[in-house]
C-alpha cells in the first residue's frame, strides 16, 4: 500500500498569549500527527498574532520567509524601564511621565526611521559563545551585545493616552519592538517599557486566512491542511 504523500506548504496561525512559538509547533504536529514541521520567526510568549508555519517540504522555504519585513502593532508604556524591556520583566526603575504633547512623542517615534543599529535585548535568543542570551539573563548575567542593523520603513502612532501609547511599526527582519519602546522611552526621559505587541503581517502573509490556536487544536486533520498555502501557491504570491 502506497504510503500518504507528506503534506508540503505554509499555515498561518494566529498566536494566542503566554505560549512560546515552539508550543505552536508541538501543537500543530501532535494535529497533523507529523514532525517535519517548523516556524518562521519567534514571537515572545506576551505577543499574538502571525506565526507562518512551514510543512514537508516547505521548510526549507524558512530563511526566505523569515527575511522580509513584519508588521506589528503594541503598546508602550511610560514611567517604567524594566528588565526584559516589557511588562513581564522585573522594574528596574520608575520615573514621573511628564504631559508630552503629541508633536513630542512623534518626534521622538521619527528619529527611529530608516536604517538605524539596535542593541538585542539580554531576553532574546541571540547566542553568545553558543548559549542563548535569555538563558544568561536567567542567571542574572548580561554580556556585551554588538548593535545590530535594521530598518523601519514606517510608522503610526494610533492612540495616546498616558502612560500609554499605541502604535504600528513596519520594520525589518531582526527588529526588537520592545527595545524600540524602551529606546523611545530612553530618548524622552522617563523610561518606557513594551505592554502589547500583535504582529498582523510577516511579509506577504497577514490574518485574513490565520488559524487560531483552538482551531488548530480541535479541527479534524483534513480541514486544518484545507487551509496550507502549497509551494505553487507560495511561489505565486511572492512571483517567483
């Protein structure tokens, strides 16, 4: 009996909060009952949102779609800089917000636009000497991290009000959004720090055709993979 042909192409998932893109995958091999499965880009455990999943053969399509641009939508919040540079990180110091006006805090969103270098955060997964930086910083020891380039190609701040402010970020691939907060934050003074982050697009992919995690754990086999994107179709939208 010819074996089933193993499903090859690209699912979008909607991430919920407070589980590792790494869960993600656990999850969508234990319902696709397969293992050649893997993801493009991490999303902390506080972000939601757009996690491509590559299948069969498909991963190896994952550098190529982790390199192009994100697009995320968070929140900052004033007053606090904290450990991880977002809420779940322990606060290391606060400070009075002051009354910024609108044309101030755009101002401060403007001198991070182009090319720039960021320095990672210590809770990222960059290696130093082979081990992960958040593993370190689990230890309580922080190492010199070498400014890294990237690039935000535009912007919006969408609500204001203090201590907090929403808005939408494109940028490129390597992008902290939560160290661009705490570097807002840095620039105006009183320290700021990331409270929410969705990203709602990584590259040409968005949340029109994402899988929610409940989907993606309770839907038969069948209907999930009615959803993947193939190869073909992947080669189209990208004009390959």
């Amino acid at each position: 009996m010819q074996a089933e042909p193993i499903p090859s192409g690209v699912l979008i998932i909607d991430k919920g909060q407070e589980m590792t893109s790494h869960d993600v995958v656990a999850i969508a091999r234990r319902s696709l009952n397969m293992k050649k499965i893997g993801h493009c880009g991490t999303l902390d455990p506080m972000a939601t949102g757009v996690i491509i999943l590559v299948l069969g053969k498909a991963t190896k399509l994952s550098e190529m779609l982790m390199s192009e641009d994100k697009v995320y939508q968070g929140t900052l919040t004033f007053g606090a800089t904290t450990s991880s540079q977002d809420k779940q990180g322990e606060i290391l110091e606060e400070k009075e917000v002051p009354a910024f006006t609108e044309a101030q805090i755009d101002d401060a969103f403007n001198e991070y636009v182009g090319n720039f270098e960021q320095i990672p955060p210590m809770v990222s997964a960059i290696k130093k000497d082979g081990v992960p930086l958040y593993k370190l910083a689990r230890k309580g020891k922080e190492v010199k991290r070498d400014p890294r380039p990237v690039k935000v190609s535009d912007y919006k701040i969408t609500r204001i009000e203090l201590p907090e402010v929403d808005f939408s970020v494109e940028c490129s691939k390597g992008f902290y959004v939560r160290t661009y907060a705490h570097d807002i934050g840095q620039d105006l003074g009183c320290g700021a720090h990331l409270s929410a982050l969705r990203r709602t697009h990584s590259g040409h992919f968005d949340l029109s055709n994402a899988i929610t995690i409940d989907e993606l754990k309770t839907w038969p086999r069948e209907q999930i993979l009615s959803r993947m994107l193939s190869i073909e179709d992947i080669s189209k939208i990208k004009g390959l």
